[in-house]
C-alpha cells in the first residue's frame, strides 16, 4: 500500500525567514509521481509541481525548491524568503501507479503559517 | 489547463436528506473523480467516473452512500445520501490534465455542513 506522510502538522516562521516542510512517502512501484498541492484559506488546490520517480534532479521555480531523495523517500518543498501569502496549508502526494497520475495518496498536510 | 465549476459551494443541510453536488468542466475529459475532505483532514478519493460506466467506488465508499452520475464528457454529479454529521467535508471534483503536467486540477469544492 501507499503511504505519503508529512510529520509536521503545523508550521509558523516570520516572514522572510525560509522554511522546508517534509514529504516521506512509502511505495513499492519503481515508476510513480510526486506532487505538491496548496490550499489557500479560500479551499482550492492549487498545483504546484509533479515529479517523476526517474528524475532525482531538484527544481527551483521563483522562491520555491524542490529536493526529491529516492535514496530516503523523501520529497521536500523550501520556500525561501517566505511571504504571508504563502500561508497556506501544503499536500504532498503520490500516484498510484495502477491508475497513472490520476489516483492520488496524500499525506495529512502541513498547515503553514507566515507571520508579518 | 481545465476550469472545473462546483455546486453548490457551500450548503447546510439536514441530517437525513441528501444532496447532490454538480461539477462542470469546461473542456471534455475522460475520467472525473470525487474526493472528500473531512474537516482538518487530507484528502480521500471517493470514487473514479468514466462516461457511459458505472462509478468505480475506493474501498470504504459505497454508490448507495455517493451515488454518482456521468451524462457526458464535461458534467459530473455526486449524492450524499442520508446525510448524517460525519458527512460534513468538503467535496472536490477534480480531473486529469492529460498534457505535459499530468496535473489533477480540481474545482474549489463543495463544502456541506450537516445538521
């Protein structure tokens, strides 16, 4: 079975400081995807990257990084010189592989806050 | 990328009535599928709806629970049948973006309070 975990429930840091919230995920399929949804105070998800199991490199996109280690599972998000609009809560996921990219699993999220 | 339109957006109801949820896309897409989000929760795949099929229900969902419709390539509904309180989440549609992202966008949810 697949499992994604994000250990830290809430997070709050002043802005500009940079912060990393942790994705561990748990599958024993070799091709998979990872992602990462926000979800605003207003409730919808908003996209935010899709990883393929095969590409280890990370990616930066503005003041968002990506370090994605198969060798530990993980796949971690940093926000560098956070802002208040960052707050938000943050889902990390993972497809099923039987369904392609369309079933996802996701962990419990993390609940970021950004202090002004 | 697609445009998914949720209705209601947010509804009170009475424990033992049911309400259906309507989800529109603005492009035709193959498979739509439901998710609930129990309050302060992740998210929980409800079930896969393919045009012209029956719904294919995750473990723990049943189609007397979530019965779900499929007229067409763009229009989706889901029941909440004989609600009770534990049914109060929110209720996102959501599809397959089957370009180069393989992104599942999802509508901004149907978030239902019962009573």
């Amino acid at each position: 079975a697949q499992k994604v975990t994000q250990a830290q429930t809430e997070i709050s840091v002043v802005e500009k400081e940079d912060v990393t919230l942790d994705c561990v995920y748990e599958t024993r399929d070799t091709t998979y995807y990872l992602f990462w949804y926000k979800q605003p105070p207003s409730g919808e998800l908003v996209f935010l990257i899709r990883r393929n199991s095969f590409d280890e490199q990370n990616e930066i996109s503005g003041r968002y990084s990506w370090n994605f280690q198969k060798s530990t599972s993980s796949f971690n998000f940093t926000i560098t010189a956070s802002q208040v609009v960052d707050s938000a809560v943050y889902f990390c996921a993972l497809s099923d592989p039987n369904f392609g990219n369309e079933k996802l699993t996701f962990g419990t999220g993390t609940r970021l806050t950004i202090i002004p | 990328s697609a445009v998914i339109s949720q209705k209601p957006s947010r509804d009170i109801c009475q424990r033992g009535t049911s309400l259906t949820i309507q989800c529109q896309v603005d492009s035709q897409v193959t498979m739509m599928f439901w998710y609930r989000q129990q309050p302060g929760q992740s998210l929980t795949l409800i079930a896969t709806a393919n045009q012209g099929s029956e719904a294919t229900y995750e473990s723990g969902f049943v189609i007397d629970k979530f019965p779900i419709s499929r007229p067409n390539l763009t229009f989706s509904t889901l029941t909440v049948s004989n609600m009770s309180p534990e049914d109060s989440s929110i209720y996102l549609c959501s599809v397959l973006d089957m370009g180069l992202t393989g992104e599942l966008f999802f509508g901004e949810g149907s978030r239902l309070t019962v009573l």
